[in-house]
C-alpha cells in the first residue's frame, strides 16, 4: 500500500512571495491534516479535512494560509505572502474515518525556508 | 494547559543500556487514544502504537514496551538494549473524540541519542 505523497521535498523562497504544497493521502482514507513542525517543536495541527469538508481549521493563520480538499482526495496548502516565521517542515497525515481514535499516517515532509 | 507533556527534552545513553521516555497527558474525556510517534533524522513521523483508555495493559513490541497508567495520567515508553538506529525524535500524542471529530495534541518530543 502507498503511502502518504508529498512535494516538493523542500522549497526555498523569499519573504512575501507564495507556496504551495501538495499531499497525496492513502487510498481510501477520509481524513487529511496539514501539520506545522518548526524545528524543536512538535507537530502544529493547522487544518483537518474529513473528506472534502473542513472539521478544524482553528489555527491556521487564516490571513495567509489556505488549504483545499477538492474532491476529498488531494489537498494544497498555501501560504501568500510568506513570512520568515513560516519556515518549517508541513507535514500531511491521514487516517481512515472508523471513528474514534484513528491512527495517523504520516508523508515526507515539505521543507520550507523563507528568506 | 499542555495536553501532552514530555518534560525530557533530550535524553542520550550509550548502546545496550535501557531507556524509558516519559509523557503525562492531560483530558477529562473517558475516551482518549494515546499515541508514539518516532521521527528519525529523515524526518517522516512513524507510528509505533496506540493505545485506548479502557486498556491498561502494558504492551511489549520486541525491544520496545509501553506502561499506560491511568492513576497517574501517563503513557510511558522503554526501549531496552537500545541500539544507535533508535536514535531519533519520539513524540507522544493524544486523540480526544469532538463532535464528529477526533482532535489531536503532540508534546514537544524527546530526542534520544544513542552512542555506540
């Protein structure tokens, strides 16, 4: 079974410029989360997508991040403009919606550094 | 309040010896899943275990063990004879069930250094 895609791997980009990150879950699995790890620190939920519809986006930085599930499979994350506090690694996860304690798997990781 | 607590920020040890990473959680939920997660160098987040609140019973993986104790809000991890490739990150996490939703919280991980 495939696991979680992500890409790019790593991106670098100047302050107030934009970036989009892409994530690809496992077959099958309803629910989607962006995650925000700066480096030290445990993962941030950012957003939680079940299915299409968005369950928990109560600390995404609303006035430059944006995330979309079209079709409740894929999924962008977007940051316009960045700012040099964005750099940090956005972690994808999934999970099959079972209810209750569902495990998340996670992808790769998106490096981003802002300049 | 953190949900999830994981007061060794780092721990190293040389090879063989045995190591236990600690996490106190936090929630007035009745159902709650508790999770580790390792996350080497490469940087992807493994899962390792999750466990619910109705079981208590320690579980044993190999050279990995797990003691949830639900007295004293903990969920505490022991590698024994570690090796130089268990050397990474771990975090631990829990689920609490919202609405139609389980939530999420991650401590801030322990960074286990194993020396040959």
């Amino acid at each position: 079974e495939a696991g979680v895609a992500q890409s790019p791997r790593y991106k670098i980009i100047e302050k107030r410029q934009s970036v989009a990150f892409w994530c690809n879950p496992i077959s099958g699995h309803a629910t989607l989360y962006w995650y925000q790890q700066i480096l030290g620190q445990g993962p941030k939920l950012l957003i939680q997508f079940q299915n299409n519809g968005v369950v928990d986006d109560s600390q995404l930085p609303k006035d430059r991040f944006s995330a979309e599930r079209l079709k409740g499979v894929d999924s962008t994350l977007k940051i316009q403009p960045a700012k040099l506090e964005d750099s940090a690694v956005y972690l994808c996860a999934s999970s099959f919606n079972r209810g209750g304690g569902e495990t998340q798997y996670f992808g790769p990781g998106t490096r981003l550094l802002v300049l | 309040a953190q949900k999830v607590t994981q007061a060794q920020t780092e721990i190293s040890v040389v090879e063989k010896e045995d190591v236990t990473l600690d996490c106190v959680y936090e929630t007035r939920d009745t159902t709650y899943y508790l999770f580790w997660y390792k996350q080497p160098p490469s940087g992807e987040l493994v899962f390792l275990i999750r466990r619910n609140s109705f079981d208590e019973q320690n579980e044993i993986s190999g050279r990995y063990s797990w003691n949830f104790q639900k007295s004293t809000s903990s969920f505490n991890f022991t590698i024994t004879a570690s090796q130089v490739v268990d050397s990474a990150v771990y975090f631990c996490a829990l689920s609490e069930a919202l609405d139609n939703f389980n939530k999420f919280y991650f401590g801030s991980g322990t960074k286990l250094n194993v020396k040959p």
